[in-house]
C-alpha cells in the first residue's frame, strides 16, 4: 500500500534578504573652508612687506651701479667713453640684487609661514612684483639728475659728470618675482609639513 504524501505548506512568496547597513557616503570635503581669513591677511602682510623691500633695492642699485659719464665742450653733451660697459653694468647689477632679494624674500616667508598655500604665494608674487617696481624708479630717483643740461651747466666745460641711471632692459624687472616664486615653490615642495597617513 502506497502512502499518499502531502506536499509541505507553501511558503508563500519568497522575502529578499535584510539589507545590511549601506557604508556612509563619504562627505565631500568642504571646500568653502580652504582659504581662511587668516591666509588672506598673512598674504596682505607678505605683500607689503616684500613690496617695501624694493626701496631697499633702489638704494643698493644706485650705489653699487656702475656709472656711466658724459663730458660737454659748451655746446653739445658727448659720452667720455664710447666704448664703456657701463649701461650694460648698471642693467647687470639690477638683475643680480633682484635675484638676490628674491631668493631672500623667498626663504623669509617659507620660515615665517612654513605650511604655504595659494594665498601666500599670491601675495609673494605681487610684492616681488611691486618691489621690483619700486627698486626701479626709487634708484632712478636716488641717481644723477636726469636733466642733462643743468648737470653740463653746474659740471663746467670739460668735466666729466654722471650720467642719469639707466635700466635699458625692462625684462630684469621680472627677476625678483621669478626667482621668489620658484624658491618658495622648491621649499614648499620639499620641506613642507605633510600630513601623516592614518588608518
């Protein structure tokens, strides 16, 4: 005799597994927050401070530039030396105390503010750039008059005097920030904190 077998109760339908706990999305990171009040201020004060420093500048190129000397015989107003450097000189000196003031300034705003950031970089480029303007015109004021006549007057026939200080090749005024940004982008680079990584 055969046993009739009942099939089990339906189940009814089948339920999907629970869901685990979806991971959080990561945040994303709050930009907004990237350039602080205090970043702003701390570029204000690197850009004033490296623009004054071009006075500097202006006083060391009318000092150390070499001159260049005209003579006049009464009339007319003639170099002495036709074949003097000098212009080439004094153009010279001011590329030489702009890269020099430029890796200074560099190393001086990586030590006053070692963690960098775009603002400070900003206000480095546009205080070399400022200064570099600055240097120029203070040391054409600082130099010999530029008004020739006078100066062939007051000198006597003869007697050689200077000539007014000259900067022939405007592309030098573009050493200071070149070199500030560049050393200071070097440094940053190199011996800027990092974060540590963390698990």
């Amino acid at each position: 005799m055969t046993e009739a077998v009942t099939p089990p109760p339906s189940a009814g339908p089948l339920e999907p597994p629970p869901a685990s706990p979806a991971s959080p999305e990561p945040l994303p990171a709050d930009t907004s927050a990237g350039i602080t009040a205090a970043d702003v201020r701390d570029a204000a004060a690197v850009t004033l401070a490296v623009g004054a420093a071009g006075l500097l500048l202006g006083l060391l190129w009318a000092w150390l530039a070499p001159r260049v000397q005209y003579v006049s015989n009464g009339e007319a107003v003639f170099l002495r030396d036709t074949e003097s450097e000098a212009r080439i000189g004094a153009d010279g000196t001011f590329f030489l105390l702009s890269l020099g003031f430029g890796v200074l300034s560099a190393v001086a705003v990586f030590l006053w503010r070692r963690r960098g950031g775009v603002p400070l970089v900003l206000g480095l480029t546009v205080g070399s750039a400022f200064a570099a303007l600055v240097g120029w015109r203070f040391g054409l004021w600082l130099g010999p008059s530029r008004d020739l006549i006078s100066a062939a007057k007051a000198a006597g026939k003869g007697v050689p005097f200077d000539a007014p200080l000259q900067l022939l090749a405007h592309g030098a005024l573009l050493a200071w920030p070149m070199a500030a940004v560049a050393v200071h982008l070097a440094l940053t680079a190199i011996w800027s904190p990092r974060p540590q990584d963390g698990f």
